[in-house]
C-alpha cells in the first residue's frame, strides 16, 4: 500500500474503533494513538513470522484488527468473545500473553535466544509504553539484552502518560530525549561518501564510528540506551508513515539490539495536549456510550476525533 493508502486506512480504523468500542467499552485512547505504528509494524515485518510483543498489550486492538479479528469486535472483552488484550489460543500473530505490565523484553530475550539456537531468521520485535519501561523487570532486560548485542528491534511508544501521570529518573531520562530532536543516523552514508575521497578516503572512513558517536553525545546529553548497548533510533514521529517506515526499515537490517523511541499521541487526534491531560480517565477507557453520545463528550470535542 502507499503512503496515501495507509493515511485513508488509518482513520477507516479510528472510525471503526469509536464505533465498536462505544458499544463495547474498551481501550480507546492507546489504541486510537497507534494505528500508524501498528500499520507500520505489519508492512516492514512478517507476522507472525515475526514476532511481535505487545506490553502492556491493551493497545494490541489494531493488531488484532489487522489479522483477521474485525468481525469480531462486537464481542471484545465480553464474555466467551475477543479479549482485550494478546491471546496465543486466539491467533497466531499473538505470541505473548501479558495481564501485567513490563514483561515483553524479558519474553522477547527468551524468544531471541530459541530463535538463535534453532538458527532461523525471525525478528522479534516488543513494543512496550513509556510507563512499562520504568518497571523492574523491564530495566533488568534492557541491560540483559544490552549486554548480549542480541538481534531485536525494541519499540518504545512513548506517549508521555500511563493510567496516571509518570514519574522517576527513566521518565526524566525520556523527556529530555523527547526535547532533544531526531537523531539523523548517517554513518553508512557518510562512509560510502568518506571512501570515494581519493588516498586518505580509508583512514576517514574507519573514524566514522568515533564521529557519528561524537555528534550523538554533542545532541544529547547522557545517551541512557546506547550506553545499555543499544542503537538508539529517534525520538520518531509515530503518526508519519514515511518517519516509521523508514526507521523500521533501517533498524530492520542493522545487527545487535536496536530501540527505536515513537512518539505517540493517546487519543490521537488532539487539537489541545492539555485537554487529553484533564481528561485522563476518559483517554484511557472507555465505558459503554452510543456513538452519538460519544462523540459528543467533551473529551472527544476536544480531541477533535469527530
């Protein structure tokens, strides 16, 4: 699909998901915040070849969309229906239960590990929020996996808030990335452009390392994953398709333990970031609403989702 394609099929789902979900109740902000990640995931990889790890895995909605579970929302989260969050007996593109938050990174290690023992080329790829990294369990595995260069791409979608508002020194650490600007990854180009220079072309090349590491250092203070061992892609703005698809694309075929840190808006669609912030409780979940009366509220008034 193009550009365009996946614009149009983007906001076919954000009207699908209001819809179903007025009538269900469900997790509508995180979700309506990562349809053109979740589109972008399935374009660059092969599910469920590939694998992906949805943490918590209440935002997993549009995956489910994608593979197959549309006809099937009339009953999420009902009894004996779809459930709410990655269920293995329920498809093969759901490969990672998780009723508690911070666990994809650690599952997506042992994956890694079966994956290289078995010699196959699965990519494993968790996607985990702002507020699951800060856990203990995750930090242990960003510095397992760190320590390993083990092969896999880790989506941090970062929409700055969680049930409640986030706090400690990861949080602090993510802010300052958000306000740092993108990184521009060039040393492959550059030492493709460094060796065409006639007699002392090599010798530059070989500095490339020590120069991209040195521009990354002068743009942001304190290189928090790269110092864990990681390539760190970002921050990337999550709801434009040509930032996600070629970030993707490049983390794809880069070696070792890659995060790439997404930028995504919870309730996307907002006119005002602090009208998501005031209505917290509402952005999170939703109880059971007509469509009409849905978006009518304020929230959605705000959000500008109608």
């Amino acid at each position: 699909m193009s550009v365009t394609q996946l614009e149009e099929l983007s906001e076919e789902i954000r009207r699908f998901l209001i819809t179903k979900l007025s009538a269900t109740g469900g997790h509508i902000g995180p979700n309506l915040g990562v349809v053109e990640l979740t589109l972008a995931l399935h374009k660059v990889f092969d599910s469920p070849k590939d694998k992906f790890l949805w943490d918590v895995g209440h935002q997993s909605y549009v995956h489910k969309i994608l593979t197959g579970r549309a006809g099937e929302f009339d009953t999420i989260r009902q009894y004996k229906g779809l459930c709410g969050f990655p269920k293995r007996d329920e498809s093969e593109h759901d490969v990672w239960e998780t009723g508690h938050s911070s666990t994809s990174l650690s599952a997506a290690m042992g994956m890694a590990a079966a994956r290289d023992l078995q010699k196959t080329k699965a990519h494993i790829v968790p996607i985990i929020g702002d507020g699951a990294l800060t856990g203990g369990m995750a930090l242990e595995a960003l510095n397992h996996i760190g320590h390993e260069q083990t092969d896999m791409t880790v989506i941090l979608n970062d929409n700055e808030m969680s049930i409640a508002p986030n706090v400690g020194a990861v949080h602090s650490i993510l802010g300052r990335l958000r306000t740092a600007g993108k990184y521009n990854w060039v040393k492959d180009e550059l030492e493709v452009l460094l060796k065409k220079v006639p007699a002392v072309g090599g010798k530059l090349a070989a500095t490339a390392e020590r120069v991209k590491d040195g521009l990354k250092y002068m743009v942001v203070s304190g290189m928090f994953f790269e110092d864990l061992g990681f390539t760190y892609l970002g921050p990337v703005d999550g709801h434009s398709y040509d930032d996600l698809l070629e970030t993707l694309q490049y983390a794809k075929k880069t070696k070792g333990p890659v995060l790439i840190h997404v930028i995504t808006k919870k309730g996307k669609g907002t006119c005002q970031r602090k009208a998501i912030k005031a209505e917290r409780g509402m952005v999170q979940a939703l109880t059971k609403l007509s469509p009409v009366t849905l978006l009518k509220t304020k929230m959605f008034r705000l959000l500008g989702v109608n």
